[in-house]
C-alpha cells in the first residue's frame, strides 16, 4: 500500500467547517504570525535594547540567540505534546504562557532577567507555529486544503518580512518596552478565541508515562548547541573560539544519542518515521532550502541597506514593503492555482522564480534603492508564495494521520534550520567574499594609473580648504572607505548568485515528488 492510500485509509471523515472552525483557524494563525515575527521584530531594535538594559554587543546577542534556541527545540517537541494534551490545550497555553512572558520581557529590568524571559517566550511559543500546520489538515476536507495553506504560507513568509520595519516603527514611535507589549492584547485575545473554538483531537494522557526525558535532554542540548554554533560560529571564526568548538562537539554527541533514542525508543520524542514517506522527506529538503532563501534575504537586503545605503529600519522598511506586497496580491491567485493544478508545476515555477528575482538583485550597486530593487524584491515576493503554499500541501498531504503532528514539527524545523545554517553561511562568504574583494580592489589602485592619482589629488583639493595639511591623509581614507564599501557590495552580489545557483540547483528534485492525491482536481 502507498504512503497515499494508507493516510486516505486511516484518515477520519474531514468534520464538518463551520463557521467557529474557520474563526479557531483564523486566531490560531494569527498565533503562529505573532510567534514568528517576534524573531525578527526585536532584530531591527537590538541596539536600543542594548542601551536600555546597560548591556554589551556581544551580551545583547543573547536577546535574540536565547529565543531562537529555545524555539528550535519546541517546535519538534510540539507534536508529542499535541497528542499528550490535544490541539487546543497545547495552542492555548502556548499563546497565553507566550503572552505572559511578552510581559516580563516588556517589564525586564537587567539583562539576565531579559535572557530568561525571552528563553520561555521562545520556548513556550514555539509550540503555536507546526501546530497550525497540523491542525489545518485536521480541520479543512482536501478540496478546502489549498486555501488554508496559502494562508499559512503567506503568514509564514510575511512575518520575516515586516518584523523589522514593525519593530524599528515601535521603536521610533514609543520605545523597546513596546516590541513586547504589543504582544500582550493580542496574545490574550488568541489563547480566549482558540480555547472556545478549537477542538479537533482528543488528549492521550497515557504517553505521559512513555515520556522520554532522556531524549528529550539529548533533543535539548542537540539542537541548542547548533543553533548556537550557527548563530555565533561566523562572529568568531567558527572553531577558534573556545565555546563554539565545544558546543559543536557537544551538537555531534547529543545528535548521536538523539537519533539513537529517537530509533529505538517505542514511543520516541520525536517519530522520525514520517521520513520513510519520500513526499515529506523530499519536502524538508525542500523547507531547509526555503528557510535558506527566506531568512537569507530578508537578513542580506536590509543588511546592504544599512552597512551600504545609510538607511535606517524606517526607510529599509519602506523597501522591503514591495515584497509583502506582492505576496498579499499573489496569495489568492495562488490559492486558485493551488485548487486546479498539480502543485508540483506551481512548485517549480515558484523555485524558477526565485532565481530570477535572487539573479536580477544581485546588480546591487552603492547606488541602488527603491527603484532599482522594486522589481526583483516584487518578484521574490510572488515566487514564495508560490514555493510555501504547493510545497506545505506535497510534504503533508501524503503523510498517515497518526504522524501528521510530529511530521509537522519536523517540516518547520526543517525551516527553522535552512534559515539558521543560511545566515551563518551568509555571514561566512559575505566575509571572506570582502576580504577577497578588497585584496583585488586594492592591488587595481596602483599609484602608476594617471587615474588614481588624478582623483586622489582632485579629493584632496576639494578637501584642503576645511582640513589644510590633513587633507592628503583624509583623501587616502575616503578612498579606503569607498574601496571597502565596493567590496562589500561585491560580496552581497556573490551571495545572491548563490542563492539562486541554490534554487535552480534543486529543481530537478520536483521530479522526485509524488502528487498527493485529490490536490489540484477542481476544474
């Protein structure tokens, strides 16, 4: 029997959708919007954080860090615990225990406290983003599938995109305090609506009694450790750094034990049987690559914005805005598509489009803005929504029943990690792509070019009425600067073309997919 025939012959009769349904599934992504934007909303307002606590660089890091490693080990957790408690008792006290902590993080007072709360928040939080995945094929009948996922997928993909200009609009407006109470009315709101609303499965509290702390502790300190390894391995030189070395020596013991219990344990924390279905194998491969793509843009745009233009959250927002909008007008053309086509011909158009946009980005110059960026940002915005909403129905939609939420936590970690293993990379070529850049620029700057010296002395003129004897020395920085500022640019370019080389690259893979059965049969 086919992975597709034995979830259809386990599958319960699709309830029926009501309009208390559609209102639970509505709030419950809203949760998981609000769980996701709050890795990036603080990003775009870490220095002010910074400030307000009396910390360092280097320790207001934490901020962002302890939530992200705290998130990454949930999210996999959440599918043993949505079969302990149920859908509605996980999601509703993941939105109110993530409400609370928004509190106490708006109300921190040191950097420590801060560390903690944002740790629980991550951590309790994490919980609302793969349950919304499984919930709404537990929800929806198959033909009503394609609408959900467009919706899942535009939240999922807008969430990154407009986290930063949110939270440096916050910011600017009102203070830090603010990036965390917004949290607080809405968060309240969502854990009120799904309570009241949802209710889908039924607890097995028995599987407490089958808890596996051991590999839990191993999951803990796995994923923990490489998110870590991830996140700070490019700031100091991966392996020379002390802490990073042993935390990856750590992330490779931990991950042997993880997978060893997780393989031989009756009831393992986390079912990596969902695996043995190639659709959903295929589709995490597909998600790391995804989260790659996501995160690594959404980080290496505003990063060139910033480092190379002088703009600030506002003004990057400002261009980053194109690409939501384009995902608003395109996801209920895609949710139509979605409904009458094979979604594996909408997956390869979206991995198609996404070299085009990453390829036609990656002319940056130190000139470039809005006008030059509108197109291929637009563009990017249409081929995710054409990636996440086919590719969320492949990987699930040939998965059994009985599996379908840990599978779902499995495919947002997938995610979660293409985008934390992207930046890492990013920041890694974006460095030595420079250096190497800087080395060439500088050897084309011989003083036996008539050229360079004709602009050296042209700016040392223009400067030695304000500067007199300094000027020389003040033209040879300016020139330094612009050299470096080049090569910096140079090195986001090399990024792009990879990234869309990385995307072209696994097309052939659509190849590899099955159709899940009934999706795209409307006509």
């Amino acid at each position: 029997m086919s992975a597709t025939t034995a979830a259809e012959a386990g599958a319960p009769a699709a309830p029926a959708l009501t309009l208390k349904s559609r209102i639970g599934f509505m709030a419950m992504v809203f949760g998981m919007f609000m769980a996701i934007l709050d890795i990036q909303i603080v990003s775009a307002s870490i220095s002010e954080i910074q400030a307000g606590l009396a910390a360092s660089p280097d320790e207001a890091s934490w901020v962002q860090t302890s939530y992200l490693i705290a998130e990454i080990v949930m999210i996999p957790l959440s599918g043993f615990l949505s079969r302990l408690l149920s859908t509605r008792v996980l999601f509703t006290a993941s939105a109110a225990g993530f409400t609370v902590f928004s509190l106490f993080c708006a109300m921190a007072s040191n950097l420590g406290a801060m560390i903690a709360f944002r740790a629980a928040q991550g951590f309790i939080g994490g919980a609302m983003i793969p349950t919304v995945f499984a919930a709404s094929f537990m929800l929806f009948p198959r033909e009503k599938r394609a609408t959900a996922t467009v919706i899942i997928g535009l939240t999922a993909t807008l969430a990154p995109t407009i986290g930063p200009t949110l939270g440096g609009w916050l910011t600017q407006s009102f203070s830090w305090h603010w990036l965390f109470l917004i949290n607080v009315p809405v968060g309240a709101v969502i854990a009120l609506v799904v309570w009241n609303t949802v209710d889908i499965d039924r607890p097995d509290h028995g599987l407490l009694r089958r808890f596996d702390w051991w590999g839990l502790l191993a999951m803990a300190c796995f994923l923990g450790s490489l998110e870590y390894v991830m996140e700070e391995g490019p700031r100091w030189d991966w392996l020379q750094d002390e802490a990073v070395r042993d935390l990856s020596l750590l992330c490779v013991v931990a991950g042997i034990a993880f997978f060893w219990r997780a393989l031989t344990r009756p009831e393992p924390i986390v079912d990596l049987r969902a695996f043995r279905d190639r659709n959903f194998a295929i589709g995490c491969l597909f998600a790391f690559i995804l989260g790659i793509g996501l995160y690594g843009s959404v980080y290496l745009i505003p990063l060139f914005l910033g480092r190379v233009r002088g703009y600030n959250s506002l003004q990057i927002g400002e261009v980053m805005f194109i690409t939501g909008a384009c995902m608003f007008v395109a996801a209920p053309f895609v949710g139509r598509l979605l409904a009458r086509f094979d979604p594996r011909i909408l997956l390869a158009c979206g991995l198609v489009l996404f070299f085009w946009a990453a390829w036609e980005t990656a002319r940056l110059t130190v000139q470039s803005g809005f006008p030059q960026m509108a197109f291929p940002l637009g563009l990017r915005g249409v081929a995710m929504m054409l990636c996440m909403a086919p590719l969320n129905q492949i990987a699930l939609g040939t998965v059994a029943p009985a599996q379908l939420k840990g599978a779902s936590g499995l495919y947002n970690l997938m995610r979660n990690l293409g985008g934390a293993v992207g930046l890492a990379g990013i920041n890694t070529l974006v460095k030595d792509r420079s250096f190497g850049h800087r080395l060439h620029l500088t050897e084309q700057l011989n003083w036996a070019r008539p050229e360079v010296n004709q602009y050296w002395s042209t700016l040392s003129g223009a400067m030695e009425r304000q500067l007199g004897g300094a000027a020389d020395m003040a033209a040879l920085g300016r020139i330094r600067t612009m050299v470096a500022q080049q090569a910096l640019v140079l090195a986001y370019n090399d990024v792009l073309v990879v990234m869309a080389l990385l995307f072209l690259g696994c097309l052939p893979l659509v190849l590899m997919l099955r159709r899940p059965r009934g999706v795209g049969d409307a006509h």
